[in-house]
C-alpha cells in the first residue's frame, strides 16, 4: 500500500510539472478575451474589502492573542513579586 501511494505520487508530480494535469481548463462559457471594463456587475467580485476584511479580522485575532499573553505575563509576574515578599531573603 505504501509502494502504491509512492507510485501515484510520483506520476502526479511528474504530471504537474509536465503541464498535463494544471493545463486543463474547464469548457469557457464565451469565447475570445472580454476587458474587465465591458463585464457586467454580477461578473465582477468585490474582492478587495474582502481581502481586507479577511487582514483585518487576522490582525485583530493576532493582537487579541498578544493582548491576552500581555496580561497572563503580568499576573504570573505579579504573583512571582508576592512570592518573592513572602519568602525571606537568603532561603527558606
């Protein structure tokens, strides 16, 4: 089983790299080259404030993750100061 898998993914990089398997297209509804200028609405996708959208809600999980190890650090740093008051200097 593990020498058929091997196999199959031999002959699919070696397809990929020949071109076979990323030139096949599917059959285009119209034909010829049509500028972005003469599509109508529904052809057009409103990417960009998606994409920006999609930055902005990783940004904001990133800083939310930061903001919540900020915190955790300063109560462990907190907790280790009243530690270190209760404990006597120079051992137990």
């Amino acid at each position: 089983m593990k020498r058929l898998m091997c196999v199959l993914a031999t002959f699919a990089v070696i397809m990929l790299a020949s071109g076979r398997l990323s030139a096949w297209q599917p059959p285009a509804a119209q034909d010829g080259f049509v500028p972005v200028e003469q599509l109508g609405n529904e052809e057009r996708l409103p990417a960009a404030p998606l994409v920006a959208g999609a930055y902005g809600v990783a940004w904001g999980a990133i800083l939310f993750y930061v903001w919540t190890i900020r915190r955790r650090l300063a109560r462990i740093e907190r907790e280790l100061a009243d530690v270190a008051r209760r404990v006597p200097p120079g051992g137990r």
